[in-house]
C-alpha cells in the first residue's frame, strides 16, 4: 500500500508539474524571443523583419534541432548556453514544438 500511496504522489505531482513547465516556457518565450519573434512566434514584427527570422509556427525543425538552436544560436541570434539552464532550453524547444502552447 505504501509503494502505490508513494508511486501516486509522484505521478500527481508530474501532473502538476506539466502545466506549470508550459507556462513557464510561455513566460521565457515572452522574456526572451518574442523581442525578435514577436508574441506570436510569426516574426511579423520590425525587429524580426530586419533580421528575417523565420515563422517558429511553422518550424519543420525537431525538438532536439530547436533546442541545439537555442543553446547554440544560429545566425544573428545569440545562444543562451550559459544564460539560462539546459532544463529552460528543453522547455522552449517544446513549447516551440508545441505551436507555442
């Protein structure tokens, strides 16, 4: 009985802990991407536009690729390697994945 009281928790706090991640990706992407992506993740802002960066809505890109993106930057855009935690770096990715959701 112990080990079901104890499996349950921990897959009651998992659950918990889901929606909280995705917001959490949701609040970095507005802190940290939307400046260039705009809040939509379209780029159709001027700051996106005058870079040319891509429409992340329609990223054919995997998350493993998103997320090596992220760390490592590509092109104009800096990496965040270093700059927030690999965790964080995961969570953008599938939040991007995710259609920003």
């Amino acid at each position: 009985m112990k080990r079901f009281a104890a499996a349950f928790a921990a897959l009651s706090l998992l659950a918990l802990a889901a929606p909280a991640a995705a917001d959490d990706a949701a609040a970095m992407f507005a802190q940290k991407c939307s400046v260039c992506h705009g809040k939509d993740g379209k780029g159709q802002i001027p700051m996106g536009q005058k870079l040319g960066v891509k429409d992340l809505t329609q990223t054919k890109l995997s998350a493993t690729e998103l997320e090596k993106m992220i760390s490592d930057g590509k092109g104009k855009m800096a990496g965040f390697r270093g700059k927030i935690a690999d965790a964080e770096i995961k969570a953008l990715a599938a939040y991007v994945k995710g259609g920003l959701k």
